[in-house]
C-alpha cells in the first residue's frame, strides 16, 4: 500500500479601490444627481455635464456645485475593498487491492472582506450632505437619534453610503473512490460542507448593534461515473452528479448586504443535478467523442430591489427587497469533439454543440424592507401581519419556457496544425457563435404588487464566426532550447456582440434597438512569446 498525506496553508490579502460618484437631492427636472454620473442607464446615455467629444467635463460640475446652497450636488467618493484570506486543505491520499485509489481531507477557510467608500473630492463645494444617512435608524444606531446626524456636513475624508465587513467561515471534508481495470474504470466521489456568513456594520448601526446574526448553510456533493472499453477502439461512459450549495452571501443570505444586516428568511440553497451518457472512439487516424447532456439548476438565487418614495417629496425613505424563489432552468444538449491526423504534417480538431437551455418555473417572491420585516404597501412602507401572510405583499415572473440568455447554445469550431518541418507549426482555427440570447432584467421599480408579470423570450443575439491563426518555431540558441511563438485572435478583426441585456417584461425583448449593456468582442488582437529552456 502506498499512502501520502499533503498539507497546505495558504493567505490571500488584497486591497484595491475604485471610484464612485455621490449625489445629493435632483436636479430640476428630477433628475437624481447620484444618477447623473453614470455614463448609461439601461441604454440611454447620459448627456449630463459632457463635453463635445463624449468625455466627462469636471469644469462643469464646478461650477453646477457652486449654485447649491446645500453644500455639492456631486461629489466623488473612492471605493475601498480590501480581503483577507486565509485556508487548510489537507489530503489523504492511498492504494488498496491494486485497482482502487482513495483520496480524502478536508478543507477550511475563512475569509474577511472590508468595504467602504470614503469622499475624496467636493468638487468646489464646502461640505456634502449624504442622503444615506437618512436611511440609519435610531433603533439601530443610536448617534441617529440626533436631528443633526442626517445633515451632518461632511468634508473629505468623511465616510459615506456604506461601512462594513464582510465575513465567511466554511468548514468541509472530502473523499473519492476510484476503480481502473483494463475494461472498466468508474469513481465515486462527495463532499459536505459548511458556510457560515455575518456581517459587521459600522455606518447604520451602532457598536451594541454592529455584528449581524451568523447564518449558516450546509451544502454537498455526490458525484459517480463509469467507462467502459468495448474494445481498442471503441468506450462508452456515464456520469451523475448533485451539488447542493450556499447562497451567495449578497443576493443570498443577506437582503441588502452593503448597508443591512437583515438575513434573508427566504435564502435556499442552489441544487444542480446533471447526467450524462457518451460513447467514444479512438484509431490512429481518428479520436472522437459523442456526449448527451442534461442538466436541472433549481432555486438559483434572483434578488430585485424597488425603492419606496415619499409622495410628497420624492425622497427615497426606504428600499424593498424581493427574493425569488424557485427560479429553474434546465440545459439539454448534445456535444461532438474530434481529433484527425490524415498525414503526419496535418492535425485537424473540431467541435460542436447544440443545446436547449430554457426556464422551467415561475418564481414567486416577497418583499422585505431595509430591515428585513415584511411588507404589505410598497408606497408607504407598511407592515404585513407576518411573513408570507396573506397581506404580504408578493410578485411573481411568469419565466417557464422563455431562453436562458448570456452564453451561446450553439458553438462549433474546427481546426487545422501544419508542421512543415519539426521545428515550425502553422494553426489555423474558425470559432462558430449562434443562437446567443441576451440576458433577461427587470426594473424592480416595475413589478407589481400581487400580480404575476408577463416575461417574453428576450432578443437573439446575431451568429458569429472568427478566425484565429497561431504559429510556434522551436530552435537553439547559445546550448539551449527555444521556442518563439505568436498569435492573432479575431483575423479579420470581425465586429460581433458577445452579450446584452433586455427588460423581458416588455413585449420589446426582441428588439435589438431596445436591448442595452451591449458588449462586443475584442477586436484584432495579437501577442508574440519567447520561452527559453535551460
């Protein structure tokens, strides 16, 4: 019997910052000012303080900021993120009875995330006013109780919008089996696993409130398969699997986890189950496999946010939060890869995919507010009885049947490698991109109260097909091997869309001219390495 046990400690620290525009109140046309410093908002640009040729003109909000009485309109505050990290994996590794391999440990980490944004520029004002602070509540604060807290006149270096760490504690074990013989080989395989999440709140809660209850999740996985060599040249093979795992902590576990520690009663663990049968073939011209696949994702995590407003004022005063549940899709499809060597200078690859990925469900959710209480109006703010009671206000998509979006369903690709000599390569690869469909949004603002929303197939993205060429020399240089090679991607340097967004509430989700958060594909790009071995 051979055994070996390996241990590993590992730490991960990173810190890093962004920027992110603050605003305070509307412009005359009701504009929020916050809102003014995004380039688009779902597929209308933003004309606010531009210049002529596109970019951002400063200037501009200067001398805006200079007509307020209130301190800036708009100010820019840096966006500070930081983690640390830190993991055990230890794994058991042996051999018993010749044919089986066994392998199992454990794995524990825990990682910490702390977020904050922090003003760096006024922009010519003397003071900014952060509406955020209306949101921290007495109950949960007490330095809110203070008329002033609300207006407090904050200068640079001042804390805004959110102050918190993030944290998680997962704790899991792991073991596979494995079988090989000459005809048969098979594995069986699982995990368990725990992940704890809290947060720790310092700008809407005070210290005796600052730590969020610890929510806990158990999670796992089971996975068997098997191949079968018929003979030299011919294999079939199966595989099963389910995972059951945590919901993310944000859209999961918490409501709104940049400025709430209220849990979400409604989180469920996502659930896939997968199976698949194949068979494959293999000469000494030719290598292929065939592969039927099916796949059921269920409750995956879908959380909306919709903000209730003061009539009067046009203040948000609150945010209501929905989570979806029992939000299911299901993958289906066939798979093809295949290697040839007609001659000893030419290799062939290829590859092609089919599948029918749609929604199977339509997920009812409830609203929640800031706090994670219950509510029944959407407009005022108020409670219901109780969760999931009668008066507790609900929305419900109406997804079954309507395309998963934001990969494509159909890819092929084939190949071609010359080697003219032993020294020099020559690849030329055409990628295939169909029936690619955007991702499906919804404005929470939009849902309605106790009803069930219409949701439409959302627009098909055009087909794509791009050229690829590589190339590789191998030669010595000073004793020792070297090996000078390069690519360019996109060859023709084809314009191709690679993902959007649609609202698929409206009857307009097939309309591309409706369709926003449009990506494209890179462009000609190319890069040259040198490797030398010694």
């Amino acid at each position: 019997r051979q055994s070996s046990l390996s241990t590993a400690l590992y730490a991960s620290i990173g810190r890093g910052y962004g920027y992110g525009g603050q605003g305070y109140g509307k412009s005359a046309s009701g504009t929020s000012h916050r809102n003014m410093w995004y380039g688009t908002n779902r597929g209308v640009l933003n004309e606010y303080f531009r210049n002529d040729d596109g970019t951002f003109a400063y200037d501009q909000v200067y001398d805006y900021n200079k007509t307020s009485d209130n301190g800036s309109y708009m100010a820019m505050s840096k966006s500070k993120n930081s983690h640390n990290w830190y993991g055990l994996l230890s794994t058991y590794t042996t051999k018993f009875k010749e044919k089986f391999d066994f392998y199992g440990g454990i794995d524990i980490r825990y990682y910490k995330g702390v977020h904050t944004n922090e003003l760096v520029d006024l922009y010519g004002g003397e003071y900014f006013l952060d509406e955020s602070r209306a949101n921290v509540r007495p109950e949960n604060n007490a330095a809110a109780a203070d008329p002033l807290f609300k207006n407090k006149k904050l200068q640079v270096g001042d804390v805004v919008y959110r102050d918190y760490d993030g944290h998680v504690m997962q704790e899991g074990v792991f073991a596979q089996v494995e079988y090989n013989t000459d005809k048969l080989s098979a594995f069986v395989s699982g995990s368990l696993s725990n992940t704890g999440y809290w947060r720790y709140d310092r700008f809407y809660y005070d210290k005796d409130h600052a730590k969020s209850d610890t929510k806990n999740y158990l999670g796992g996985t089971v996975k068997g398969g098997v191949n079968y060599n018929i003979d030299e040249h011919h294999n079939v093979f199966a595989n099963i699997g389910y995972i059951s795992r945590a919901p993310y902590f944000s859209g999961g576990a918490f409501l709104q986890s940049t400025t709430s520690n209220a849990t979400n009663p409604d989180a469920l663990n996502e659930k896939v189950f997968s199976f698949e049968l194949g068979y494959g073939f293999r000469s000494s011209f030719l290598a292929a496999n065939v592969n039927l696949y099916h796949t059921d994702w269920k409750d995956k995590s879908m959380v909306k946010y919709n903000s209730i407003t003061d009539e009067d004022t046009g203040v948000e005063i609150d945010r209501a939060t929905i989570n979806m549940s029992g939000v299911n899709a299901r993958h289906q499809g066939i798979e093809l890869d295949f290697t040839a060597k007609p001659f000893h200078w030419l290799d062939i690859t290829g590859m092609f995919s089919l599948g029918n990925w749609r929604w199977v469900s339509n997920p009812k959710g409830y609203f929640y507010n800031s706090q994670g209480q219950p509510l029944k109006d959407l407009k005022t703010g108020e409670l219901a009885s109780g969760p999931q009671s009668d008066d507790h206000a609900w929305s419900q998509l109406k997804l079954k049947d309507v395309k998963v979006g934001g990969s494509a369903q159909t890819t092929a690709a084939i190949g071609a490698t010359f080697k003219p000599s032993k020294a020099l390569r020559i690849g030329l690869d055409y990628l295939f991109y169909g029936r690619n469909y955007a991702d499906w949004d919804i404005n929470a603002n939009s849902l309605d109260k106790d009803k069930a929303i219409d949701f439409y197939s959302p627009w098909r993205i055009p087909s794509a097909g791009i050229w690829d060429l590589n190339s590789s020399y191998r030669f010595k240089i000073g004793g020792v091997t070297a090996i000078l090679s390069g690519n360019v991607n996109n060859l023709f340097n084809q314009e191709y869309i690679t993902d959007a967004s649609v609202d698929a509430s409206k009857d307009t989700a097939s309309d591309w001219r409706k369709a926003y958060g449009v990506f494209y594909g890179f462009g000609r790009t190319y890069n040259v390495r040198l490797k030398i071995t010694f």
